[in-house]
C-alpha cells in the first residue's frame, strides 16, 4: 500500500472515531441550569425545585423586579461573574434588608454590591488605588485536591478538582481577610479554602444576610453527583432558609469567556508565554475544554506536520534513466570503406584501415605508431608475432603507403597481411 493512500485510510478512520465515538463533554465551567455536563447547574437546579416551597427562575428584568414585593425567600446566583446594573444592585440590597437571604457563589463580587457589603475602608483603602478589584481582593490559588473546613463546627471537606476525567491543578478563588476590617459591620467567617484563605462568609444587611461563597465549581453536576463530595455542597446551601428560591438567569452572560470573567481575571495566571501555556492561555485553554475544537486544533497540527514531512521538502521532476551510448565508429568505418569499395578506391580504403591498424595497437599494446612515421623497431617483440609475420605486415603496408594504385589482389594480400596484428585480444580474449 503506497504512503499517500495509507495516510487517507489513518485521517479517515480519525474522522470516522471523532463522529461516531464517546459523546462529546464540555469541560468547561458554563454553569448552565439545563445542561449535564460536569461544570454545569443541572443537579443543583433540580434539587433546588424539588423543594416543598419551590423554586422561580428570574429570566429577564421583568422577572427580577418580583424581589421587590416578597419577603421570607431566598435569591441565588452560581456562576462566574453576576452582571449587576445599578439598579440591579440597590433592587438586591433592598431585597436582603427586608429580611430575606441571598446566596451568592461567584469568583468575584461586583465592584457596586461589594464596596457596599464590606464598607470603603476595607474595600478601597486597605488595598490603594492603583489596586485591581479582581486580582488583589479575590486572589486565585492553583490546586488539584483541598480540604474546605465548615464553621462553626469546622466539619471538613476532601475535594478533588478534576479536568477530562483525572485531578487537574485548577484556578480557585478565596477572599482576603482585609475585606472583613470593618468590626462594626455584621461580617462572619463561614468556610475556608484547606490553608489558602477564606472562601465563605456570611455578611448582615439589614435584616437578611447575604451568603457569599468564591468557588461556585463545587456546586456543579460533577461535586453534587458524587457520592463524597455532596456533602460539601449540602453543607454550604444549609444556610439557605425556608421559602421558595428565585433562581437567577438574567444576570448570566454564557457567551462571555471564561478566561477573562471579571475584566483582568487571567492575569493572575502569570502567563509567561511558555512554561504556562495552556493554564495561562485562555484562548487555548477554551479550545481544549471542548472536543470539536480541541479535534480541529490537533487535526490541523497533524495536517502541517504531515506536508512538513510529505510535501514540504523541494521537488523535482523525475529525471528519466538515460540509454548507455553506443560505440558506432566499427559501424561508420564500415559504411565509409563500403563507399570507397564500390568507387574503386582500393587505395584510400586500405589507408583507413591502416589508420584503426594504429588506434588499435595503441589502445591494446601501447604502442605509438603516428602517421607519416615508420613503424617501431620492436613491433615484433611487443605483439608477440614471429618476425616473419611482422616482415610480410610491414611490407604491404609499405605498398600502401608508396601511394600506387592498387587492385583487389593488393586490396586482399594487405589484410591478409595485418590480420595477425590485431591478434587474440583483438575479441578481448
């Protein structure tokens, strides 16, 4: 099977496999309620309806504006990143005062509802300026498995962050303790994050309270179906109190990358352009998360480094095997002596043949015989020839070369004469 036809069958049947093999996964932490992948809400979302009091999904602004009128209820967010305007803000603040629960499990808290729950002296000056919001006061740690301990009663927690079915060092967040300065504020710790920080506190707003937590990947399908790491999940959402639940929606935006939630998020990831590649690089971090692309991307690799190796190289035509030339200097001697032989010019027929006489001994013995010049004296000795032979050579080729005419009889006697000169090597013997 030749090399080209071999690669169609391999890049084939690589097709065949991607199409027709296990169901694609999406890795990626999308936090969709209706979804089943690992990184989504669909079991907490059931669970959560499942609940006597049941549960109202917040759609659109219209929807939202029902926090205005309730009491005695609980609002949720789980995701990356709430996009609160400020009328959403005040709206949730109000909502907390009138004495009902909010439960928020984000990586950050939006700068208009923080600077609120943690007070300008804590939020902004403890930190200065030139300080990102993002990166200074939630920072990310990089872990595979921690241990979350549970206040008051400090149960803990064994977790284990995984990516494409094995434990991966995975981008998490906690919450600096200078947020927390303010003693005047109603603020409690609530959770911590094995020795990296704080990742859950309670904060009093009136006569509710809100519930923050900075890792909402443990509230995902992969934490909740398993039958260890439930608890923690189960553990976190105790504090949500009795009443029906107003799941948000509105305030998601799926299509935003999660790379770059929260403005400046991956900057904490210290890319350096090499020995952080794929963690560092959300672009292809996206990519890798999800199968399709991650197929292509490979695909396309494979694909470049196939014509580097194939195709890439210089080209040139095939060059065609050349015939070996053939010796026709018998054959023109041939053709010219039978010319000569049919004008009668026995004479210059005889001098041709005296000519390859002296290229043959040339060629053979070493002989160097130029025309015009005698013979060598030791001819005999060199060609082995007895001397009488050589005398009867010699002196028909003296006739030939005194420049008479000759006839067929001289013609014969001449090459009856030299015959013995080209001698048995003559046939290459």
């Amino acid at each position: 099977m030749t090399t080209p036809l071999l690669l169609r069958y391999l890049i084939a049947g690589w097709a065949l496999l991607s199409l027709f093999g296990c169901p694609s996964v999406n890795w990626s932490e999308s936090y969709r309620y209706d979804e089943r992948n690992p990184f989504d809400l669909y079991a907490l979302h059931e669970l959560l309806a499942a609940r006597p009091e049941g549960m109202v999904r917040l759609q659109d602004s219209i929807d939202f504006r029902q926090l205005d009128s309730v009491a005695a209820t609980n609002y949720l967010f789980v995701g990356h990143w709430p996009f609160y305007r400020e009328e959403a803000v005040t709206g949730l603040l109000n909502y907390v005062e009138r004495g009902n629960t909010a439960f928020l499990a984000v990586s950050e808290l939006p700068e208009d509802l923080a600077y609120h729950l943690f007070g300008d002296d804590c939020y902004y000056e403890r930190f200065g300026e030139a300080s990102y919001a993002g990166q200074d006061r939630f920072p990310t740690v990089i872990a595979d498995s921690v241990t979350a301990y549970r206040y008051p009663d400090g149960a803990a927690f064994d977790l284990v962050n995984v990516r494409f079915w094995r434990p991966t060092p995975t981008p998490l967040h906690v919450i600096d303790e200078r947020l927390l300065c303010d003693s005047t504020l109603d603020n409690r710790v609530l959770g911590v994050l094995d020795t990296f920080g704080v990742n859950f506190i309670r904060v009093g707003w009136g006569a509710g309270d809100f519930y923050v937590h900075s890792n909402p990947v443990f509230f995902t399908n992969w934490f909740l179906l398993d039958s260890l790491q439930y608890r923690y999940a189960e553990a976190m959402l105790s504090v949500i109190a009795e009443g029906p639940v107003y799941w948000d929606e509105h305030h998601r935006r799926y299509r935003r990358d999660p790379g770059t939630v929260g403005s400046r998020q991956a900057a904490s990831r210290n890319y350096d352009g090499g020995r952080n590649l794929l963690d560092g690089n959300p672009t292809l971090l996206y990519v890798q998360e999800r199968r399709e692309l991650a197929f292509a991307w490979y695909t396309l690799l494979a694909g470049a480094i196939l014509y580097v190796l194939f195709r890439g190289r210089r080209r040139q035509r095939v060059i065609p095997p050349l015939p070996a030339r053939t010796n026709d200097s018998r054959r023109f001697i041939d053709t010219v002596s039978r010319l000569l032989y049919r004008r009668g010019d026995h004479a210059a027929l005889a001098r041709r043949e005296l000519a390859s006489l002296r290229q043959h001994l040339n060629h053979r013995l070493g002989i160097h015989w130029l025309e015009g010049h005698p013979p060598p004296a030791d001819l005999a000795r060199r060609s082995g020839l007895p001397a009488a032979v050589i005398e009867q050579a010699l002196t028909q080729i003296r006739v030939v070369t005194a420049g008479k005419r000759l006839r067929d009889g001289d013609l014969l006697r001449f090459y009856r004469a030299i015959e013995p000169l080209y001698g048995p090597w003559a046939t290459g013997s």
